[in-house]
C-alpha cells in the first residue's frame, strides 16, 4: 500500500517503518496503514489507489456466528479446566502438607 502510494506522487506522505516483532507491532502497523489512508484522503486520492478489499465473496470461508460463539464457549471451557487443574494441585498438596503436620 505504501508503494501504491508513493507511486503518486503526493507530497507529506508517512514513510513506511519497518516495524519489530513486539506486543504493539501489529497495532503500530495498524496505525501506519490509518496515518497514510487518512493523508491520502485528505490530499484527494484515495481513488487512484488500487482495490485492496475481496472483490470475490465467495472466496472467502463462511463462519455462521452460531461457531464463532462456541469457539469462544470452548476458549473459555478450556482455561477453566486448566485453572480447576491448578487448583486441585495445589488442594492436592496442601492436604499432603496438612497430613504431614498432623502426623
């Protein structure tokens, strides 16, 4: 997108920084990619930039949301399960402990 856009010309373009791997990179890259839109709409030619969107739909796999809720369902059973397990390892041990102090 950045090259598209330097392609035309326009002057006060953000420059494309190359980003590294980290917790906010994705988000920085979000940002860029929301500076140059933003300058490109303001100077007038966002029309001359190429269609980056799916011009075929069909192309692109269906998720009925009925899924999407029991992926997050699932998601969610699941670290439940992983912290239940934790906690009855530690319940575990401090019986184990309880039983030694006892004897």
């Amino acid at each position: 997108m950045f090259a598209d856009a330097g392609n035309l010309n326009v002057e006060g373009l953000p420059r494309n920084v190359k980003r590294a791997r980290g917790d906010n990179r994705l988000k920085a890259i979000a940002d860029d990619i929301i500076k140059l839109c933003t300058v490109l709409d303001e100077k007038g030619c966002n029309a001359q930039l190429p269609a980056y969107v799916a011009k075929n739909l069909d192309r692109i796999p269906a998720v009925k949301p009925e899924n999407m809720e029991l992926l997050c369902v699932s998601q969610k059973l699941e670290a439940l399960e992983t912290r239940l397990s934790a906690v009855e390892l530690v319940n575990t041990k401090l019986d184990s402990l309880s039983d030694q102090l006892a004897t």
